[in-house]
C-alpha cells in the first residue's frame, strides 16, 4: 500500500505597494538621512551672515536693542575712506597671511621629509613635533607675550648677555606683526607638516630608489618624483592654512599692543571690526568690515582653488 506525501501549499507573499513619497525617501537615503544636519549648518551660516549683512547697511551703534536707521551703503563708503585704520589693516591681513603660510609650507615640507626618514627616536621626535598643536591659541599667545615681554622676557635677557640691545618686539612699530608671525609659524607648522608627512607616506619608495639609480640628484628627484605625487597634498594644507590664517584672530589679539604699545601695531581686519564692536559699539561700521573681509575670504578660496587646479 503506497502512501501519499502531501505537499506543504505555498501561499503566495503578498506586499504593499509603496507610496511615491515612500520610493523617493528610499531612492534619495543619503540626502534624506543628511537633510537635518544640512539644515542646521545652513541655518548657523546663512543666519549670522545675513543678520551682519542687515547691520552693514544700517546706523547701529550704542546698543543692539537701539533703534536703527537704514543708510544703504554709507558704511561702505565710510570704511574704504578710512585710509588711517582700514586699508593699512588690509595690507596687514595679506601680509600675515601671505607670510606665514609661505613660512609653513616650507618648513612643513622640511619636517615631512626628515620625519618620513626612519631614525631612532622617531616616535619621540614625531610627538614632540606636533606638541604646538595641543596648546589653544590664547595660551601660546600668552606664552609668547612672555618670552618677547621688553624686560623680563628671555629672548630680550639672552640679546643683552650677547651685547645686543633689547629689542621692543610685541611693542614695536616695526616688530609686532613680524613677531607674531613668528608666533603663528610656530604653533601652525607642525599641521602643515602632519598633512604633508600623510601624503609622503603614500608614495612607494621604489619610486625614488629608481630615480637615484637612474642618477637624479635629491633635489631633482624632490622636484620630479616626489613633488608631484605630494602636489594634492600641498593644495590642501594650502587652502587649510590660507583660509585659517586670513582669519587669525586669537593670538592677534592675545599679544597685540602689550609691552607699551599701541594697539593698531598687529591690526589685522579681524582685530579692527572686533574693536569697532566691542570698543566702540560701532556695529555698522563693523558688520561692513567684516562683510568685506567675507568677501576677500571667498576671493582668496577662489584663487587658491583656480591656481591650483581642484577639481
């Protein structure tokens, strides 16, 4: 007698069709999942900058809360007629910005190479190098204040021991900007040169062991083997530090004027619409400072971008 094996039915799996809205959260994840941060960073963005924009064309001064008169562009006008504080202000910011990150990519270069060597020690040396990075700005600003103070500071002690005469540095016409570039190139260099070192360390070393063979002298294979791989990686500590040092303000701030001299010494754009904020409680003079040190910010991306080709 056979028996029968009865087969388990199949029910067939039924799903519920997906609304419109439903597909497209689904096809569109990414920018779906990104919106609320997107929409924060724009709201922190777009707000301040157009608050500022607003104050920039209007009389606000003495109080937030006092009653404000829109004067169209006369703050404009006011600032780039400013030939005392304004215009030399700007040639301090290109100044700066211009020096130090020249300084820094030079120097970050250097120190990428010699890290990227093997040598004993080289962890100690690696952590040593980026120890300037761990101190916030204000209290390197501090530290140098100190250094650099006209009669007390070592640099001015060790000068006179060698029969060289005190130097007023942070005080002095013609030596506070220079001294707090020094400043910036000190405590900055290390980040260029952690970008750099990241870019070295993806280059073969068969690279450069070939070109040696071949006869190519270091700085020949420096400018024809290694340069060029590393160059993405120089665009990017360029745009890095070129953006971030135009915007300096901390240690500006920290070390401008001490010592017995006067504040317009290390007066960047930064540090003039601070002053005609909190000084004078000039905020529409102020706002339009500061909307056209955004406009130089983005003038200076621009440049950078282009001359470097980012794509």
């Amino acid at each position: 007698m056979s028996t029968a094996t009865a087969t388990p039915r199949t029910v067939p799996h039924t799903t519920r069709p997906q609304s419109s809205v439903s597909r497209w959260a689904n096809h569109n994840r990414k920018w779906v999942l990104a919106a609320p941060a997107m929409i924060f960073t724009a709201a922190m963005i777009l707000f301040p900058l157009g608050w500022t924009l607003y104050l920039s064309l209007t009389n606000a001064k003495g109080s937030v809360r006092a009653e404000k008169e829109f004067i169209g562009f006369d703050n404009y006008a006011s600032v780039f007629a400013d030939t005392a504080r304004f215009w030399p202000a700007v040639g301090r910011t290109l100044f700066f910005t211009g020096g130090t990150l020249v300084a820094q990519l030079v120097l970050g270069m250097v120190i990428a190479l010699l890290l990227r060597k093997n040598f004993r020690g080289q962890g100690f040396v690696r952590i040593a190098v980026l120890m300037p990075l761990v101190a916030t700005p204000v209290a390197v600003g501090m530290m140098w204040r100190l250094i650099f103070e006209p009669n007390i500071g070592i640099v001015n002690y060790l000068l006179v021991r060698m029969g060289i005469p005190a130097q007023p540095w942070l005080a002095g016409e013609n030596t506070a900007l220079p001294t707090t570039m020094i400043i910036d190139i000190w405590q900055w260099t290390p980040m260029v040169a952690l970008i750099l070192l990241a870019g070295l360390t993806s280059i073969p070393e068969e690279m450069d062991e070939a070109a040696s063979i071949d006869g190519a002298s270091a700085w020949q294979r420096f400018w024809h083997v290694t340069l060029p791989i590393l160059w993405p990686s120089v665009v990017v500590a360029t745009l890095l530090r070129g953006i971030d040092a135009l915007k300096t303000f901390d240690i500006l701030y920290a070390t401008k004027g001490r010592g017995g001299g006067s504040f317009n010494e290390v007066e960047t754009l930064n540090v003039y619409a601070y002053g005609l904020s909190f000084d004078y409680n000039n905020y529409g003079i102020a706002s339009a400072v500061l909307i056209l040190f955004f406009g130089l910010i983005l003038l200076a991306l621009f440049l950078l971008v282009r001359g470097n080709k980012v794509k």
